[in-house]
C-alpha cells in the first residue's frame, strides 16, 4: 500500500505496508495525515484508523493512473494544507512514471510545480510475505476457489510433501540457488497446504499459527545455551544436548525411537548407525574389507557394485538393507535392556 500527500506547493508520497497492523504508522506519517487534506479511495485499509483518530478523508472512485495522477497535482496546486493521497493496496503502480513527465511539464511552462517528496510510513517486517501465503492458500481453500484445491486430504498431499523435498534436495546438490528459492517454496507451501487442512479439523482444529508456535517452542527449549543459562563446549556438545533434550520430551526409552522406519532403506540403516553411535549402545556389525582412506566415490562404487550383484540374482538391495536395518535395530533395542543378542552382531 502506498500513499501520496500534496501539501500547497509540496506534493509527498507516504508509502505504508498492508502486510503490518494499519495503525502501525510513523511518528512522522501520523503528523503529515493530521495536517493534511487527506483523500484516498473508497475502501482503503487506513480509513477505520483515520476516523478513529477523527482524520476526515474525502473519498474517490477507481480512476486510471493518468487521471489519478494529473487529480494531485490539481490538489498540489492549491495552496494552504498539505493534501494526503492514501495510494491503493498495491502501491499504485505507475503512479511516479504518471507524475514525472506532469511535473515536467508545468515547470517547462512556467506554473508552478509543486515539490514531490516520498516518505514511509510502515515497512514489511521480516517475513511478512508469509502472510500473502497463508492469504492465498486460504482463497484457495475456500468456497469459489480452486476446485482441485477444494478437494485435497492430508493423505492425497502425501506425495507432494516427498516429492518437492526431493527437488529441493536437488537444487541443493546442484549448488543452483535460483531453484532452490523455488523449490523450498514448494515445501513451504505443502506446509501451508497441510496447515489450512488443520483447521477444518471438526475435532482438534489447528492452524499455521500453531505450527509455527509449535517449533518456536522446541527451538528455545532444545537452545538453553542462547536462550537460557546453560553452556556448551562446540557444536558436537550442542547435538547431543539436542538428542538428551529429545528424548526427555518424548519420553523415549530407546537412542532409536524417533526414527521413521519410512525412511529409504540407506538413510535408515544410517541413522540407527548414528543413534546408536552417539547413545554408546554397541552392536557388532559386519563390514566389508575396506581401505581405511576410504573415498566417497570409492564408497559409492562398492555400493552400486553391491546392487548391481543383487539384481542380478534377483535380489532387491533396498529390501535387503531394510531388514538388515530392521535386524540391527533389534540387537540395539535388546543391547539397551541389558539382554543379549542372539548372535551379538547384525549383518
């Protein structure tokens, strides 16, 4: 949203952001509206604070840019109180290209042009634009909206959820920046999606808000050392507070509770390596002879060397890891009763 203010002589563009609460203006804004002529258009979002604080406004009707334009320097020209023009929501674009050859115009002929000055009076905050897409998907969403939108479940939305991570794990392995920016916005948007499906919820409606309310909570919690008095030594102290604080909250009686069995097979069997790692559970697990300087493309070849072999003989290497996966985090769980395996090893 912008605004224009002409005062006799002065014309000023007082430029304002629909994105924050209206009356969240300037000092400075407040002063030029109060003594100002103030005219704007019908239905402008500043009107209920102008009357509240009794700041007559005169209304106009839509006009086009030009008309708009040639209408404030008419006003510009009167002398006396400064004239403020409330801009529309999208920040009258045009309106400065409308006003430069004008104000040219009768300065070459000799009238006098009045000064042209712009001032903001409210600015975006950092992530205001959030609230255009939470805006959106609601229009979406709602009644006259997308029909395909209309339709859509937390289960039908599955896919896209995986499939946009994906992209933008992508974009991210490629070190390309501009599609990454896209793709993220992809996933924002499956969380918006999924946040606006929360709140139809006849039972326990939830909403955006309490998404992200959600998360600043834990990230204050799981941050003693910048939000609290707690210190911490480097960043490997700071994770395994993160896992000691984790499993407190959850209540979690094993170092592999948490972990989503969904995960493709090798992202699993690296996490229950992980977690067993950090929570000291020791479980022999068989491994190839490898050099010790192992490289990630050697690594690599011997993996796809190891698929290759099971397809061949009609083995499928994801099925294979995911029960060995299943095996080790059988022993770990047994390992953490004090029991042990029956083997002693996972392979």
């Amino acid at each position: 949203m912008s605004a224009a203010a002409v005062a006799g002589g002065r014309l000023v563009l007082l430029a304002t952001s629909h994105r924050v609460a209206a009356g969240l203006l300037s000092a400075e804004a407040w002063a030029t509206l109060r003594d100002g002529r103030v005219v704007g258009p019908v239905g402008h979002l500043l009107l209920p604070a102008l009357a509240e604080q009794d700041i007559a406004v005169e209304l106009r009707e839509p006009e086009p840019i030009p008309a708009r334009a040639r209408a404030l320097l008419t006003l510009a020209q009167t002398p006396g109180r400064p004239v403020v023009w409330l801009g529309a929501d999208d920040g009258d674009p045009g309106l400065a290209e409308a006003l430069a050859p004008l104000l040219a115009a009768g300065a070459v002929a000799g009238s006098v042009a009045p000064d042209l000055e712009v001032l903001h009076g409210s600015y975006d905050v950092p992530g205001s634009r959030l609230l255009d897409l939470v805006a959106v998907m609601d229009r979406l969403r709602s009644p006259g909206g997308c029909p395909w939108d209309a339709e859509q479940t937390h289960a039908s939305l599955a896919p896209y959820l995986l499939e946009e991570t994906h992209e933008a794990l992508e974009a991210l392995a490629l070190g390309d920046t501009d599609a990454l920016r896209e793709e993220l916005g992809d996933v924002l948007l499956q969380v918006v999606f999924h946040s606006r499906l929360g709140e139809e919820d006849s039972d326990r409606p939830w909403s955006v808000d309490d998404v992200a309310a959600q998360i600043v909570a834990k990230l204050i919690a799981r941050h003693p050392h910048v939000f609290g008095d707690a210190t911490v030594d480097d960043a490997a102290h700071v994770a395994r507070n993160w896992e000691r604080l984790k499993a407190v909250e959850k209540g979690r009686s094993s170092v592999l509770d948490g972990v989503p069995r969904t995960l493709p097979a090798l992202a699993l069997a690296g996490k229950y390596l992980a977690r067993a790692a950090a929570g000291g559970v020791e479980v022999e697990v068989e491994e190839p002879d490898l050099p010790e300087d192992l490289t990630v493309e050697q690594l690599g070849a011997v993996l796809l060397g190891v698929v290759s072999a099971g397809r061949r003989q009609g083995l499928d290497a994801e099925t294979a890891l995911r029960e060995s996966a299943r095996a080790f985090a059988g022993l770990v769980r047994l390992a953490e009763s004090g029991e042990p395996g029956p083997s002693g090893r996972a392979g």
